[in-house]
C-alpha cells in the first residue's frame, strides 16, 4: 500500500475515535450496562445545556445541542482545517441524488408500514406524539438536520481520501438494453473493466474500496445513536447507515439523506399516530 495510503487511513482511524467519542458525549442514550463513569460522559453536555436553557423543554433542548454539536462545531473545525461546506456534502445534489430520493422512498414505504405497526415501535414514539404535533416535527426535523450533516456530511467527508467529497463522477455510457439503462438511471451498473472480485461489484456500484471503507465506518457510530430505541430500529440503522452514507457519496451532498429520513421518517410517525389512535 502507498505511503499515503496509509497515511490516509490512520488519519481515517482517528477521525473515527474521535467522531465516536463526540458521539457519546450526547448523542448515544445511557444503557444499564455501561459502566457509571460512561453513563455520566453521555449525559454531560445535556445536564450542562439544562442549566443554560432550563426553561426551553426537553425536545427543544435536544434540538438546540444536536445543531451546535453536529453542525456548528463540526463547519468550525472544518474551517479552522481549510475545508469549505461544500466538501463536507452542504451542497445542492446532483441528478442522480434526486432521483434517489424518490426511489428510495417508494421503496421504502412498505418496509414503513409493517413497521410501524409493531408494538414496540408504537410505545417507543408515543410520547413524542402526545404534543402539539407541528412543534414536534419542526423540532425533530431540526435533530435529523444536525445528524444527517455530521455523519453523512462532515464524518463521511473527513473519512474519505483527502478528507472531502471527491468531485462529480464521469457521466454513464450510453446504450444498452431496457433493465441496464434503468440501473444506470438510479447510479448503478458502472463501468467495471479490469476489475475482478470485489474491486468489481464496488465499481458496478459506483464506489472504490476507500469510499466503501469510509461509507462503512461513518455507519459505526451512527449505530451506536440509536442505542436504546426499538429493537427493530437499532439493527436497522447500521445497514440504514451504509445506505445513507453511500446515497450521500454518490449524490455529493447529504441533502437527498435528510430528505429521503424526513419523508420516511415523518411516514413512520404518521403509521405509529394511526394506530395509536
């Protein structure tokens, strides 16, 4: 492996710990089984921020610390490295990001309504549905906004070769059957030429082998945030996370991910409401 290869992934492995350690700070709720000392890091900085906005509410609080912590304090460090919103994915998508977004929620819509069905799904949102339904979407949009932009824009940026968004893809060559312009439509069925093995299932994807690497990490500690919610939801999030990750990469920006939870999301909320009822 090149020098700088390496050298790129032990900054990779940092980037990694200390994205981790940040993580915990607030964003990963306590659990019985973590040790006293960890219980007390995770809920530090939202003991600190009930002191400073004691009478601003629980959600709004949440709201409040997800943005300085995911947004704020990450576009400062990036400013202070010299890197500019647009390589950390803050950027409009490109076509193929949008088209994403609507594939992927029609896809998804199914998956929503089986799940939302579930029990343990409905207790676990059933509190967040007790109040002034607007205020709590607008509270909880502005929570998504700070988590898809820290790990799918600034974490997933800083992971990759160069620590930025690369630049945008070659366009697809044209041609071929029905089926093969339809993948090639939606990003897949690249190129793969003088590629075997894995190197060329990632190449049909879109992706090389640091991309899906640093796609890959980023869905490490955005597992570890949805610690304590429904079963179904926690084993969900690291191949959620892979995908989002790899949606952001190919679209370039984050947005399509933030769209696409919110759509989602918002639906999931809509079924538990509806059978709550």
């Amino acid at each position: 492996m090149p020098p700088v290869a390496v050298r790129h992934w032990y900054i990779a492995l940092l980037v990694l710990l200390v994205a981790t350690a940040w993580v915990f700070l607030f964003w990963v709720a306590p659990q019985p089984s973590m040790p006293g000392w960890l219980v007390d890091y995770t809920r530090f900085t939202y003991r600190l921020g009930q002191r400073l906005w004691s009478s601003v509410g629980y959600l709004w609080l949440w709201a409040g610390l997800s943005l300085v912590l995911g947004v704020m304090a990450p576009l400062g460090i990036a400013a202070l490295l010299g890197r500019r919103p647009t390589q950390l994915g803050l950027a409009w998508p490109n076509v193929l990001g949008r088209r994403i977004i609507a594939v992927g929620y029609v896809l998804a819509l199914p998956f929503l309504v089986i799940v939302g069905g579930q029990p343990a799904f409905q207790q676990y949102y059933r509190p967040y549905l007790q109040g002034d339904a607007w205020v709590i979407l607008v509270q909880f949009e502005l929570v998504l906004f700070a988590e898809q932009f820290f790990f799918q824009g600034f974490l997933l940026a800083f992971l990759l070769p160069g620590s930025a968004f690369p630049p945008e893809e070659p366009p697809p060559p044209q041609g071929g059957g029905r089926w093969l312009r339809l993948l090639r439509w939606v990003g897949l069925a690249r190129a793969t030429s003088g590629k075997r093995g894995l190197e060329q299932v990632l190449a049909w994807l879109g992706l090389d082998r640091p991309a899906a690497l640093a796609i890959l990490l980023q869905s490490i500690p955005f597992l570890l945030v949805h610690l304590g919610k429904a079963p179904v939801e926690f084993i969900a999030s690291f191949p959620g996370g892979f995908l989002f990750g790899y949606i952001a990469y190919r679209a370039r920006s984050f947005l399509p991910v933030l769209l696409l939870h919110t759509l989602t999301g918002g639906t999931l909320l809509l079924v538990v409401w509806r059978n709550l009822r």
